[in-house]
C-alpha cells in the first residue's frame, strides 16, 4: 500500500516525482517501500540492555531482529534488480518489444548472483 500512497501522492512530499514517467515513479515507489521496511535493532538491544533481559524471549526478539535485517538486505537487492529492469523497459520503449523470458532470467541470474555476493 506504500507504494500506491508514494505512487499517487509522492509528487506532493517529493518535488522530483512531478516530471518522471510512471516506470520512474514505480521505481523510487518501490525503493521507499523497501526501506520502510527496514527497522532499528538498536532499540531492541538497548530495552534488553536497560531491563538487563535475559531467557528464551529476549532470544527470539534478538534472533527475529537479526533475520529481519538479512531479509531486508535481500528484498532490497530484489528491488533494486526491479528498478533497474523498469529502468531499462522505460529506456528502451521506444525500441523492439519482446524477450520477456529472457529478462526474467537475466533478473534471476543478476538477483543470485548480488546474493552470492553479499554473502562471502
């Protein structure tokens, strides 16, 4: 729902958005959509600091905060592989249609191999 609120509205909190195509606006939708995701695991550490918590809940706080920040680097990764791909359909619309497939694959190749990255 985030990138429909930037999509209709983004031109009004981000000036820039008022003379980009819709393949533009998409884009900085999805990628503001992406970081919103992204939470701070210092207030989690600092609560658990403070109240000096310990157990098996402030375990799985500390564990599900920590897969949230790997799964929001990969999402934004993914996202990013989307934006340059609407990019590149926006850039290249005035020219041949088609390859569908193979750009999808080219996306999947690109998006594992930044993850293969990512991880070493």
């Amino acid at each position: 729902r985030l990138h429909h609120t930037t999509l209709l509205f983004g031109h009004i909190f981000l000036p820039f958005l008022v003379d980009v195509t819709l393949n533009d606006k998409m884009s900085a939708a999805l990628l503001i959509a992406c970081l919103a995701v992204a939470r701070s695991p210092s207030s989690a550490i600092a609560i658990i600091e403070e109240l000096h918590a310990k157990g098996p809940f402030t375990t799985t706080v500390l564990t599900v905060t920590v897969l949230m920040d790997v799964v929001v680097v990969l999402l934004f990764a993914l996202t990013q592989l989307v934006v340059n791909a609407l990019t590149a359909a926006g850039e290249a619309e005035g020219g041949e249609g088609g390859g569908g497939a193979a750009a999808g694959a080219m996306l999947l190749l690109a998006f594992l191999k930044q993850t293969l990255l990512s991880v070493v």
